[in-house]
C-alpha cells in the first residue's frame, strides 16, 4: 500500500524507501519458503525455482540499493525496466510454487502409524 500511496514523481524519497522494503522483505520471505520447503523434502523442481528466483531478486534487490542513479534519466529508465521484469518473474515464481501446493494437496498421503 505504501508504494501506491506515494506516486514516484510527487514522493521518490518514500516510494523508494517502499519500494526498497518490499522487496527486501520478499527475498527474506523466499529465503525462509526454501528452507522450509528443504526440511519437509519438497520436490527438487519447486526448490530449483525458488534458488533462482532468490539469486535473480538479489540481483535486483542489490540493483535497487546500488543500481544506476534515478536522477538521470538512463537510471530511470534502467530501473523501472528492473522492476517490471521482477515483478513478472515474481508472479511466474509464485505461480509454480502455488501449482506445487495445490499438486501436493491433491496426492493421497500415506497415514501408516
């Protein structure tokens, strides 16, 4: 909500700030999805995703901290790119891991005591 509540071109300073705490927070939360999914041995393809997505978003993320300046207009246009082309691979990411869930709960568990 932050990120919508401060448009880039009236509030940079907080949007950015926004910007920046999304996905920072989102790379912990994949972090954490991976190790989760590591100790219940999820199925290789779905945790072969979520390392790639977690070195893909580190790269942005460390773009978005260290990436081109977005007082110029080359930065700009360079990290607006960024950010579009990790949203698309966040919602193709998501997408898998909710196929994997949903793939999962549709398999027979064996309940032997």
């Amino acid at each position: 909500m932050g990120i919508a509540a401060t448009p880039w071109n009236l509030l940079l300073g907080p949007h950015m700030l926004f910007v920046q705490g999304a996905f920072t927070l989102l790379l912990g939360f994949v972090i954490c999805l991976t190790t989760m999914q590591m100790q219940n041995d999820w199925p290789r393809p779905y945790l072969a995703s979520n390392l790639i997505y977690m070195a893909i978003l580190g790269g942005y993320v460390f773009i978005l901290f260290d990436g081109p300046n977005l007082q110029t207009l080359h930065g700009l246009i360079f990290q607006v790119i960024a950010q579009k082309i990790i949203v698309y691979i966040s919602i193709a990411n998501l997408a898998y891991q909710t196929f994997g869930v949903m793939t999962a709960e549709s398999r027979p568990t064996n309940l032997t005591q």
